[in-house]
C-alpha cells in the first residue's frame, strides 16, 4: 500500500485540512498577482509547511490556473506533482547546512528557469544551516533575480537569523485540533473503504500530539495490522502500548471501597509480572484527575474521555460519581507526592503502598 501521507497529500488548497490564515492570504497574493520573494513557514513538525510549500510553487507555475487554484493538468501542474520540475528545488538544510550548499544554491538560480515562470526554493529546517551559510543566504535574499521565490521552512523560527526573518513574509503554522485530525483520517478511510470506529480515531488523533503526519502513520501502521475487519479503538491502544484501562478501574475501585489491603497486593501482584511502576502511576494519576473532572463536571465526558467507547465513558461517570471529591483529591495528592519521591526509594513501589496507607487514615 502506498504511504497515506503521501497519497492524501492536498493537491490543492481546498484539500487541505487546517492552516486556513495561511491559506487566505497566500491565495490572495496568488490571484492578485502579488507574489513574494521570500516567504517563512514556520510551526510544529508535521503541521503541513513543506506541503503548502511545494502546493504553492505549483499555484505561481500552473499554465493553466483558475482563480488560485492549480490545475494539476498543464505541463507545469504534472511535472511539479512528479517531482521532477528541475526549477523546484527542495534542500534540506539540516543535511546541506554548509556555505558550500548556499554556494551551489546560488549557482543554481543565476540562470533563468527551464520551464517554469517561477524557480521556487524550498529550503527545509532552514534554522539548521551555519553561521555562514545563513549569512550567504542573506546576501542572495538581499537582491533576489526577480524569477526566484525563497520559502524557508523551520520548526524552530526564534533560531533564524533576524535579518533573514525580516526578509520573509512570515506565516505561523498551528498544530492541528483533534478535530481536524479527525476529520482528515475520516475521510481517508472512507476513500480507502476501511471500517474504523470513531473513538478509535480519536485515539491516533490524540497521540499524534498536532501533527497530521504522524497521525496518517499510525492510521497506516493500523491498517497494516488490521486485515481488512473493522479497526477497533482496542487495536489502536495495542498498537500505541496504552496501558489497558480496565487496570486503573480495578485499582480505582479497591480506593472506592477503602480496601487497601487489596490495592497494596493488586499493586504488587501486577510489579511482579513485569508492570512497570512509572507507566502504572502515570495511568493511575491521568485516571484519577479525570474521574476528578468529572466530578466537577458530567458535561466534560467527552472532551475528558475522547477515544473511549460509551460503555467506558459511562463506567467513568459512574465511578466518578461514587467517591466524594475531597476523596479524589486527597488520593491525587498523595499520588503525585509518592511519584516524586519514587526515584529516592530503593524500592519503586514502596512510596504508592505509603500514599495508599496515608490515604486509608485520611479520608
Ligand atoms: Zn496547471
């Protein structure tokens, strides 16, 4: 199967999921004819700088453009898409970040394009390239040729040199909302013909931390495993090693009760076949505060338990609702102190079996 990312990358600007205040004016300049020379795409890895890049160089070249569009079928649109239009040239600052590559760059542009109106230079993690490198750069963004357009792509912009940054036409990237992830991964699915439940999209969209790349990876690392049946949110945490939920509800529910004698062996039970005790507090601590939120407030279920299925969203309301909030909050606190005091001890879960006994006599 050929990589999703690449298969669904946006052909034209209308595919494209987030990033609409780019867009808009990017667009703008394209069909008011008023193109920049330099431009700087800046934001979190995977939030579509390089796409927009390369989608914007077929734009300003397209023979054939309606509106702002690209046609993606003149001789320019095919040859851009294929990756062969010698006038698009892309280099990685991070593995080319020497005053030599600058120096070829330059070479490069001293001549007019072949067959496109625009050459366009896309230079990726440009923050990367050397002191000198960035200088020679700035000389070249100092008195571009007027048939070269700069789009310098970086996910650490405050590292550019500021006489270099003030050259650009900046433009922010945000990470993507789960909902537009969501939105994208649903649409690939259906185009794909793949049965996936929602809360299991929710789930990649999740821990894909803004990054729409790295969400289209995991959904292709899924499918990968799934064989053609419907891809539950179950499939999804095995793959992503998600600690099972239903270890912090039996954990949980020992609290409820004040049956700490159970907790203290469940806890051990589980340490001696391999549980690794920071992934247990992590899961137990995430569990807790969202069984405190709850608490608060019903209305969150959905935000506090994406990616769960109704059944564990009503299993989460119901527990919730048989603690006292003080109770919640004192067991939190008593967890969050012996997780700062586990690496002192020698042995790792003797802190968690003190907060459980602090909190027997305490609440
Ligand atoms: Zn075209």
């Amino acid at each position: 199967m050929q990589v999703l990312y690449r298969k669904y990358r946006p052909q034209q600007f209308k595919d494209f999921t987030a990033q609409n205040h780019v867009i808009q004016t990017l667009t703008n300049e394209i069909e008011q004819n008023k193109i920049a020379h330099a431009y700087l795409f800046s934001g979190h890895r995977g939030t579509g700088k390089t796409t927009m890049a390369r989608l914007f160089a077929k734009a300003i070249n397209c023979q054939n453009r309606k509106g702002f569009e690209p046609c993606n079928e003149c001789l320019a649109c095919k040859e851009i898409n294929k990756g062969s239009a010698v006038d698009i040239i892309e280099i990685d600052a991070a593995s080319n970040r020497g005053i030599d590559d600058i120096r070829s760059l330059r070479d490069s542009i001293r001549y007019r394009p072949n067959l496109l109106k625009y050459k366009v230079l896309i230079l990726d993690e440009a923050h990367q390239l050397s002191k000198d490198a960035a200088n020679a750069l700035l000389k070249i963004l100092e008195e571009p040729p007027k048939y070269v357009v700069f789009i310098l792509a970086t996910t650490e912009a405050h590292k550019m040199i500021s006489t270099i940054s003030s050259r650009c036409q900046r433009f922010d990237f945000y990470k993507l909302t789960i909902k537009e992830i969501v939105s994208k991964l649903e649409r690939i699915a259906k185009e794909e013909g793949i049965v996936i439940q929602k809360e299991a999209l929710e789930l990649i969209a999740m821990s894909s931390d803004g990054a729409l790349r790295d969400a289209e990876g995991i959904l292709n690392q899924v499918l990968n495993f799934s064989f053609g049946r419907e891809i539950k949110v179950e499939d999804v945490q095995d793959m992503l090693g998600v600690v099972d939920l239903s270890l912090a509800f039996e954990f949980v529910e020992f609290l409820r009760d004040k049956n700490i004698s159970e907790a203290v062996k469940y806890l051990n039970e589980k340490i001696e076949k391999g549980l690794n005790i920071d992934e247990f507090s992590k899961t137990i601590i995430n569990f807790l505060r969202k069984l405190l939120i709850l608490k608060i407030s019903k209305d969150l279920v959905d935000d506090i338990a994406m990616g769960e299925t109704k059944e564990t969203k009503d299993r989460m309301l119901d527990l919730a609702s048989q603690f006292e909030a003080k109770n919640l909050k004192l067991i939190l606190d008593l967890f969050l102190g012996a997780e700062s005091k586990r690496m002192f001890s020698s042995i790792p879960q003797l802190p968690f079996e003190l907060a459980l006994v602090d909190y027997y006599y305490k609440s």
